[in-house]
C-alpha cells in the first residue's frame, strides 16, 4: 500500500465546511531556548541553541521539520510540549488556538490536547506491560478496544500487550510509542524521529496512519531527518539549520532541481538525495555557540556575500513561503 500526500491531503475549502477554525492551531514566534552550563572552573556560559523560530501548523495539516542531526530539532519539540530541563530559559510566543501558552497551561494540555511521541524508546516505563501504558491514553473510550485496534494497525501482535517494553524490538518499542499518541485523541501529535529502526513495511503504514490523522482534523508535526518519508505525506516542510528554520515551503516545491525552492540549504538537501544528483554538502554545521555573525549557512553557501557574513537575515515571505536568505527571490 502507497501513501500518497498529494491524493489525501485536504483543501482548504473542505477545512472550512467541516468547520475547523480559521486560526492556526499551533503559532510559534521568535521562539529561543537558551542553556547555562559551566565552562571551567566556576565560569558560566549561556550557550543559545534555538533561536527565533518561527512557524505555524494548521488543523489537518502535516508540517515537517527537516534538517541533519545536531540542527536543534528535537529541543524545539520538547520547548514546544514543556518538558526541557531545568538549565534552559525560554523566549518567545507558543499559542494553542489563539491562546499564549505558559508552562502551566502547556502542563494543563499535554497528553490530552497535544500528544508526543518522544525519539528515545526509554520513554517507555520498563515496570509496566506496554498495552497498559496506551491504554492509560485513551480518553472517552473503551480503552482495551482502542489499545488492540491500534496495535492491529501498527502489525503488533496480540501478545506484545502483555510484554515488557525491554522484551520489544526496537522498531516494536517506537510502534507502541506511536500507539500511544494515536488513541490519546489529541488535536496535535509532535512526533520526534517516530520511524528510525521500523521495518520498511511497518514505516509505511506510519506514514498513512498519520496522514489519516491529519485528514480526520488532528494537526501533526513531524520531526525528521528523512526528507524523502516526509514528502510523502506533508502539507509543508520547514527546513532547520543550526538552530533556527531557514525556509517553510509546500511539499510540491521539492521537484525538479529544486529551482521552487527558496534557501540554497533546501535546494542542497533536496539535491543529495539518490534519486537527485547525490551530491554532498560542502562543509559542516556549525556548533551550538560557535554560530557566525551573520547567516549560519554563509561558510558553506556557494551564493555568500559579505552581507551574508555580517548580518542575519530577516524571515519574510517568497513565492508562498517563508526563507531567511538575502537572495532569495
């Protein structure tokens, strides 16, 4: 079975009949997180690792956010459900449906508005059967109907409901993971890096299980490195680079050359692909606190200017999206 973006995906018309708000259900503004650790003897540092983030995610939308290893993206889901550690400060704007989020009313939703599927299988509790653990989310159902109906689809056999988690295979431990955010009932799903490990059948029907998701009106971000799985089903894909979203684009953009695209980054991911010219990227991503002046990406961009090194760029909006590059046109 293929899943396809392009035949699921919901027009704008069909939202609107179905009555689902205008508003965006997630907004993210000038989001920055922030770390203070020692850095010899009892010097502190603060060492910022995301910075102004912005993008917003619609009802029945799938919204990827690609980008390497190292680039941020899993801190973003964590500041985005509450859950980073006590050395991080964070700034900016998160609303839900309209509303400005604190760390109490993001408490309030998490698990029931907003669900997370966490990168690490350890996630799991190890002194509790897995089946128990999912139905522990599910809310206004039976719960055992909802846990077996979902572990039906993720190819889950009967027995794993009675299993540990040390008892799963890795690719097992991320199904039930998924299991988990899919029965919760919540309007947004934040998934980090749900598919490394999962058996290329089983990825499959992740992929259209969360495009399903979408076209029923939950809203589903979608943490990748794999930008090939991601286009599949994505509305948009917002593309991360050392710590901040250097273009949001349309799915359709990634075709060609890459010549719709906005940011030479996007356009260099999209030609390393095999099935592109399988070139790589020159250079390396630069670390957290060892960002340059102007645009990150300037060391490595064939197009850098000396505007480029100097000074960051602003986000603004080309062609039906948004890039932060001066030569974008």
């Amino acid at each position: 079975m293929k899943c396809s973006r392009a035949e699921t995906t919901v027009p704008q018309r069909s939202k609107q009949k179905r009555g689902w708000p205008f508003v965006a259900l997630l907004e993210v503004q000038n989001l920055t997180v922030s770390f203070l650790r020692y850095a010899g003897g009892f010097r502190r540092q603060t060492v910022r690792v995301i910075e102004g983030i912005d993008l917003s995610i619609d009802q029945g939308e799938i919204l990827a956010v690609i980008g390497a290893s190292g680039a941020g993206k899993s801190l973003l889901a964590h500041a985005l459900i509450g859950i980073l550690p006590d050395n991080a400060k964070v700034s900016g704007t998160i609303r839900y449906l309209g509303e400005t989020l604190d760390a109490a009313k993001l408490a309030a939703i998490r698990g029931k508005e907003i669900a997370f599927v966490p990168q690490s299988v350890a996630c799991l509790d190890p002194l509790m059967r897995v089946g128990t653990q999912v139905r522990w989310a599910v809310r206004g159902k039976d719960p055992i109907e909802e846990q077996r109906h979902a572990f039906r689809r993720y190819r889950l056999a009967e027995n794993v409901e009675r299993m540990y988690p040390y008892q799963l295979s890795g690719g097992m431990a991320r199904r039930v993971l998924l299991s988990t955010a899919t029965v919760s009932g919540a309007r947004l799903i934040v998934a980090d890096e749900p598919t490394p490990g999962v058996h290329p059948d089983d990825l499959n029907e992740v992929l259209c299980r969360m495009r399903e998701l979408a076209d029923e009106g939950c809203a589903v971000l979608l943490i990748t490195h794999d930008l090939e799985s991601a286009l599949s089903i994505a509305d948009r894909v917002a593309v991360f680079y050392a710590g901040t979203v250097v273009e949001t684009a349309p799915s359709a953009d990634f075709s060609g050359d890459g010549e719709r695209l906005r940011h030479p980054y996007s356009r260099a991911l999209w030609r390393a692909l095999p099935q592109n010219d399988f070139a790589p990227i020159a250079g390396t991503q630069p670390e957290p606190g060892e960002l340059p002046a102007g645009c990150p990406f300037a060391p490595r961009c064939p197009l850098a200017t000396s505007a480029c090194e100097n000074e960051r760029p602003e986000l603004r909006a080309v062609r039906g999206g948004t890039v932060r590059c001066i030569h974008a046109s």
